[in-house]
C-alpha cells in the first residue's frame, strides 16, 4: 500500500532510475550551495548516501502529502535523528537536505500539494533541530565555549 501511495504522489520519481537521480541530485545541490562545506566534508560514497537520505525523505513527503497529514515525516525524523547521530552525520545536514528537498519538489508535486510538503518539510526540520540539541551531535562546537566548560 505505502508503494501504490508513493508512486501515486511522485510518479516517475519513485521507480529509482531516470529523473529521480537528476530531481534528487538537485535537491543534493541546493543544500550544497546553502552549506558549501558539505562538499568538503564529505567524499563520493558519504555524498551517495546523502542522496539515498533525499530519496527516503522525498518517500516520506510524497506518504505525507498522499494521506494529506505530515505526521509520516515527522516521525521518520524522529525515527532517523538517532541513527544520524550515531553515524556522526550532523543533523544540520540533514536540515540543509531537507532544504534541498523543497526547492526540488516543485517539480515534481502540483501546486495544491505543496503546502502539505511544506508543512511535512517544517516538521520535520523541527524535529531535527530539537534533536540538534541535545548532546551528541556532530556539528561544529564554538572553540571558545568549549573551552571554558572544559578548561584549558
């Protein structure tokens, strides 16, 4: 069922070959341009795998605006953000990717869908940034604070 609702919402961008890559490699893009650090930090297999993070994310936006409800991605954010974590993927990233997604989508959804792809995106990127807080991630620390709480 949640494939039939997935091909429904995206079409050709759910088969896994063709325009999908050219969609998503876009998406990839334009949280590159956002964080240009991304490219440096990351090389070929690690950009891949971020790839494949935008191609499940667009999966749960198209299940989102299918069931006209943004709770799938709310909960596949929640779901990932440990699993990120654990793989030292800063969780900004995945907000950037997110990002990407948005200036993406338009091509593919109608304009009555994005809305709701808009609100799944936001609840999303919330759930990422709460989890951002909290201890563990892997984003860039201030030097100086950390500094002090650690001393010398």
């Amino acid at each position: 069922m949640k494939a039939a609702m997935v091909a429904g919402v995206l079409g050709p961008w759910s088969q896994g070959e063709g325009p999908i890559y050219r969609k998503l490699a876009r998406a990839l893009a334009a949280a590159i341009d956002r964080d240009p650090t991304l490219q440096e930090r990351y090389d070929e297999t690690d950009l891949r795998q971020r790839l494949r993070d935008a191609q499940l994310l667009a999966e749960r936006v198209a299940l989102a605006v299918a069931a006209d409800d943004t709770t799938p991605m709310r909960e596949y954010a929640d779901w990932t953000a440990p699993v990120y974590r654990r793989k030292r993927v800063p969780l900004d990233d995945l907000i950037s990717l997110c990002e990407g997604l948005r200036v993406a989508l338009p091509a593919v959804l109608r304009a009555d869908e994005m809305p709701v792809a808009d609100r799944a995106i936001d609840d999303a990127i919330a759930q990422y940034r709460w989890h951002r807080r909290l201890a563990g991630d892997a984003r860039k620390r201030n030097a100086f604070l950390q500094f002090i709480y650690k001393g010398g």
